[in-house]
C-alpha cells in the first residue's frame, strides 16, 4: 500500500475517515484493500461506462461472505457512501463511487454445477461468459445476458433479459436462492421457503436491500449446438423488414428467441462493399431447440433475402460471444429503454425515423420480442413489473470522443420521447441511464412499489446501499439519499 498519510481519502456522508480505522479494517480482511496511489487502483476504479470516472477512497476486493460482512460493517460504522461491483456494468455507473467505499465482488469466482439437480451455484463475482462455460459442460444453461463481461450479479436482481427468454424466463425467474449481506451484517438466505419476503424483492429490485454473495439458479437443457446468428438487409427495407418479424414473432414458437437491430455494418469481409459504414437493419435468431427444427423456423427471413446471412448451427457458447465485439468496455455509454404495448405501423415509422439518425456507428437500437415465458409469471410473483410488455425497445448509444456527448445523448432521448405515444408507463431498469421518479415507480407497477418501500425499511433503513435504481426508504425519518 502507498503512503496513506500523504493521501486524502473524502468521506461525503459523515465523519471523517480516521487511518486508524482503515488499518485495523485492513488488518482483518483476506482480500485486497486499493486505495488512491496503490498499483492497481486505475484499473479497479475503471468501469464499463468511460463515463464515469471516479475516485473511491477505498476498494474492498472481497473473497468471500467474512469479507464482504467486514467491508459493509466498515463502510455503516464510518458513513461511507457505498458503490457495489460485481461485474461492473451498470450503465449510469453505480459500480464505482467517489470518495466512498467500492465493495468488489469480482474476485469471488466459485461456480458449482449439479448436474443431477440442474442446479448451480454461483458467486456474486461471475461474468456470463464464465458462467455459460461451466453450465454448457453438462448442455445446461438458464437465460443469461448477452454480452459474455457482463456480471450476473447485477443483471439477476435488475431482471436479466437474454436469448433464451421466451422458452425459460427472465434470469431473476430462474432463482432458487440468494446469499444476502445485510446493511447490518447479517447474513441471510432468501428463498421461496426463507425470507420470502426478501426474494421477493431481490428479484426486479435490483442492489437495494443487501450484498448478495451467492446465486443458486434452475437450469435448463440447451445445446450445447443451437442455431444462432444474424442476418443484414439494406436499411431501405427496414419498414418492409419490422414489420414482416413482427407478425412472424408473434405466431413462432416460444424457442425462437431474437430481435429485430439496427447498427452500422462494420468494415468485415463478409460484409458487401455497399453496406460497409452504413445503417442496416439485422435480424438476430438464436433457436433454443434441435438446430434442424430451427432451420425451418428461420427459413422466411432467409427468405426475405438477406444480403449477409450469418445464421448456422453453433455452440451456444459461441452465439453468447456474437455481440461482444460491438460492447467493449470504456467507450462512452448513454442508454435508455422503453416497454412497448405493441409494434405497431406507426410504431414502425417512428422506430425507423429515428433510427436512420442515429449520430454514432458504434450505436445500436435493439427491439426484443417480450411475452411468452416472461409473462407466465404472475405481475405479482416478484418485484419486477412490466411483465405485459409485448416489445422492449432498447437505444444503446456508444461513442469514443467525450466531447461528442451531447449529441448523442440527444439523440437517444429525443429517439425515447417520440416512442412515448407506444410505450408503457415502465421501463426496463437494467437498460437505463437515467429515469425520472415517476417511471422509476411506474416500472415496478402500483402496490408494488409501496412494498418495497417497506422491505427497503426492514431491511436498509438508512439507504446504506443507494448507489442503485433506489429505492428510498422512509423509516426512522433518518434515511440518507
Ligand atoms: C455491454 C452490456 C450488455 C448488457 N446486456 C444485457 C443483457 O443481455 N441482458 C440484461 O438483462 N442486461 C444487460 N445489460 C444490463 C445489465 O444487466 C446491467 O448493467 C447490470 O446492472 C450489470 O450487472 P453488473 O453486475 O455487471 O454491474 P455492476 O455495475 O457491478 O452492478 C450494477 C448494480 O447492481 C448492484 N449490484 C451488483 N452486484 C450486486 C450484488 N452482488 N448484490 C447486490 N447488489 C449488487 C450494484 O450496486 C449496482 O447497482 C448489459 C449491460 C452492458 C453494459
């Protein structure tokens, strides 16, 4: 460690930070403690976003539950604001804070399959990409995101979309149990049997009421071969594209996951000379069912005729990769999301307007089938609301040149406003940079949200962990936030 005397570590909540207590936090913890000077700690404080760039005083690389009840005892007792990481893809950039403390799970990395059970076990530092190997080893899997650096911790208790959803769910559907750390340091389990109350909450509410350390997920056969891929037509033809998948969606069977993109087609081999740089629109199939099956069920859009056909039979570890290239990590982000009641003609049209204006090539505007397995679920049977939706229309702006944000920032919310007139009162949080109180409210739904304001009392009544969709308590009329 540098030399701390010479290193001002800010403590916007409270007290200031006495080096006494650092060290003696130190001395009882197993992982790594970063602070301002160490080796390591420009890489640590980095984030998905390039938009946030922030300076915690400290960050707690937890190896487990004793570190991660040390670090929330620590960061309580001396009224650090608190930013929780798993795996750092929070896209308003709640994985790292200033001044305060960043309680990193990222090194707890334990993943337990049990294959008899279709059960796995899964710490709270995993990435899906991590994840996806060890469950495919045995052909199982359960909905998970789409990009393989993305953390399950987040994506689980925001909701978790991915390919395989209209067959098995949201990923928070799929969860047995949780490990949870709570503001007080207690370590609970919430289950369908324990805590009800609590797993409840921890499936849609996000990072409000407490650290998971563990996940326990139902699994699911898959693969290890699906039929997966993208297909490209010129942008002309969006309207004519949209609207022949819409219907076709809607009659296809529930294991023909996908969505309908626009993005700029890139520079590749496989890409025609006319394309290259331009704004296409792509239809993305992944088949959670014998790829031959598949085959018959993507023949139409093949039919459309594609000018780049990329869709084969593939391990769906693979099909888990195909949109890694176009996500690195540290380009700015600014995303916002929207639930629509339907897709459409007019819909269509204001969809494709917008899109043909999109300011950046390193943008995508994705539309995702919804229903199905998601709407299975009672609206009531977890947190999360918005389970009606028909559509979700995703506008994922990246750029490399900071100086370039305000134009791409509005082109997204300008894009978002005009589908007002379509969209339901919620949004999907996960894929959000920002929101106002209304719609966060409106995206748990009416009821619902009053009762987690009343788990957000139980269990984090002074809104330790805010750095999150948050959820603001009203207990003790003491509540930070
Ligand atoms: C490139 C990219 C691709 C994405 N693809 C998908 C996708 O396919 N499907 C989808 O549903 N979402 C997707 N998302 C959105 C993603 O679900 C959210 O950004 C999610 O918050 C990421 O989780 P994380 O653990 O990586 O993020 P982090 O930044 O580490 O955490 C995000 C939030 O969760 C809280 N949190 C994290 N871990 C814990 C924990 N163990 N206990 C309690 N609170 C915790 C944090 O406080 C923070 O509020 C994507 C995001 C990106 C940037």
């Amino acid at each position: 460690m540098a030399d701390q005397q010479a290193v001002p570590v800010g403590v916007p909540l409270g007290k200031p930070l006495q080096e006494t207590a650092v060290q003696e936090f130190a001395a009882d913890f197993r992982g790594e403690i970063i602070r301002r000077g160490d080796d390591g700690y420009d890489a640590a404080r980095a984030v998905f976003n390039a938009m946030f760039d922030r300076y915690p005083a400290l960050i707690a690389c937890c190896t487990g539950v004793a570190d991660v009840i040390a670090a929330v005892n620590f960061a309580r007792e001396n009224e650090l604001v608190v930013a929780v990481r798993g795996g750092g893809h929070s896209v308003p950039g709640y994985g790292v804070c200033d001044g305060g403390i960043v309680i990193d799970l990222s090194p707890m990395k334990g993943i337990r399959v049990d294959p008899d059970a279709r059960t796995v076990l899964a710490q709270a530092g995993v990435m899906w990409g991590e994840f996806d190997r060890e469950t495919q080893v045995f052909g199982l899997a359960v909905t998970g995101g789409r990009v393989t650096h993305t953390g399950i911790s987040g994506l689980t208790l925001g909701s978790g979309s991915g390919w395989l959803e209209r067959k098995y769910g949201l990923t928070c559907d799929n969860l047995i149990s949780a490990d949870v750390v709570t503001a007080d340091g207690r370590f609970l389990r919430a289950s369908e049997a324990e805590n009800e109350d609590l797993f409840w909450g921890l499936r849609g509410g996000g990072g409000n009421f407490g650290i998971v350390t563990s996940f326990k997920y139902r699994l699911h056969p898959v693969g290890p071969i699906l039929l997966g891929g993208m297909l490209l037509y010129s942008f002309s033809r969006a309207g004519e594209i949209l609207r022949f998948w819409r219907g076709y969606m809607e009659t296809a069977p529930d294991e023909l996951g996908g969505a309908a993109a626009f993005l700029t087609a890139p520079p590749a081999p496989f890409v025609p000379e006319h394309m290259k740089g331009q704004i296409v629109v792509g239809l993305i199939v992944c088949y959670a069912g014998p790829p031959e099956e598949g085959e018959e069920w993507v023949r139409p859009f093949k039919e459309l005729g594609p000018e780049v056909d990329l869709v084969q039979p593939m391990p769906y570890t693979v099909i888990q990769t195909l949109l890694d290239p176009g996500s690195p990590p540290g380009r700015n982000n600014y995303w916002k999301a929207e639930n629509l009641y339907g897709l459409g003609d007019e819909a269509i049209n204001t969809i494709v307007t917008h899109a043909a204006g999109m300011t950046s090539p390193f943008t995508h505007a994705v539309i995702q089938p919804m229903g199905r397995a998601i709407n299975r679920v009672g609206e009531d049977e977890t947190a999360l609301g918005g389970r009606d939706a028909a559509y979700a229309l995703h506008a994922l702006s990246m750029w490399e040149n900071p100086a370039e944000s305000d134009t791409h920032i509005a082109w997204t919310r300008e894009f978002l406003e005009a589908l007002e007139p379509f969209s339901t009162p919620g949004i999907s949080l996960n894929f959000t940079s920002d929101q106002s109180e209304d719609k966060l409210k409106a995206s748990f739904g009416s009821g619902k949200y009053e009762r987690l304001v009343a788990l957000k009392n139980e269990y984090d009544p002074t809104n330790l962990f805010r750095l999150n969709q948050n959820i603001k308590p009203t207990a003790n009329g003491t509540a930070r936030g």
